[in-house]
C-alpha cells in the first residue's frame, strides 16, 4: 500500500473480495427482500383489518349516537315544558295569595271574647253569642248564613267571582 506524500491524496483502494463473497452477500439481500416483502405483506393485511374494525365501530358509535338520540327529549322541549310550569307556578302564587287575602278579610276578630272559649264549633258559638247579645240589647232577631264565592281568577287582573 502507497502512503501519500502530501496531506490531500488518498491511498489507492484495491477491492480483493472474492466473487463467492459477493455472490453470499447477494444472496442474504435477496432473503432479506423477501422477508422484508412478507412483513410488509402482513402489515397491510393487519392494516386492512385494522381499518374493517374501524369501520364497525365508527358503525356503531352512529348507531348508539341515533339511539340515544332517539331516547333523550329534545333540550327545546324542556326549555318548552319549564316556561308551562313556570307560568302554572305564577297562576298558582296568585290563586294562593288572592285566598290568604281573602281568608284575612273573612275573618271576624271578637276582642271581648277570651281565647278559647267557642270549644269545638266557634261557628255556632259565635252564632248564639250574637243571637244573645242582639235579642238581650237590640231586640233583633236574625239568622246568619254562611256564603261562599268561589274565585275564578284574579280580580286585579279583570277576572270575576262566580255567582253561587
């Protein structure tokens, strides 16, 4: 082997490989090919399968999609069904409000008569007890009916009382 003199010359190659050695390494190629072809073979079947598999399943995440779809109301008539029973709630309140007020002014407040008194039936009690007072003091004989309107409404929104 030559050694170069100066630092930009290389020193000649010389390739004394012998054929067979070639034709071994030619031969390990070829194998390594068609090993490397079957993988590849293989990979793209697995591939295909892969991408089968995808497909039924991306089927069936459409098919539980429409399903639960189909099972769940539509958010709209919720929306639709609160606004009803917040205006059935309203109705209500003003039905419950316009009674207390009026059950307040039904009521008679007797100042003179202690707590208590009227036992079981403070109708009838309060009843005799005027009957008493008028016939003892006024000479008055009357009788006292109970009336009872029912509430069709709101007056203070233009409703009206039933006649009886």
């Amino acid at each position: 082997m030559d050694v170069p003199t100066s630092g930009d010359q290389e020193p000649a190659a010389t390739m004394d490989v012998p054929m067979d050695k070639l034709n071994v390494i030619l031969q390990e190629i070829r194998e390594s090919r068609v090993m490397i072809e079957q993988r590849l073979g293989s990979t793209t079947i697995e591939l295909s399968i892969l991408k089968d598999d995808q497909k039924k399943i991306t089927d069936r995440l459409k098919q539980t999609e429409t399903y639960v779809a189909s099972i769940l109301p539509d958010p709209k008539e919720h929306k639709t069904a609160i606004e009803h029973l917040q205006h059935q709630v309203e109705a209500l309140q003003e039905r419950v409000e316009d009674a207390e007020g009026r059950s307040r002014r039904n009521n008679i407040h007797i100042i003179i008569l202690p707590e208590g008194k009227e036992g079981r039936d403070a109708t009838q009690y309060v009843e005799d007890w005027l009957k008493a007072l008028a016939m003892d003091k006024l000479s008055i004989h009357f009788t006292i009916e109970e009336h009872i309107v029912p509430l069709v409404g709101d007056p203070r929104r233009g409703h009206h009382r039933t006649p009886h």
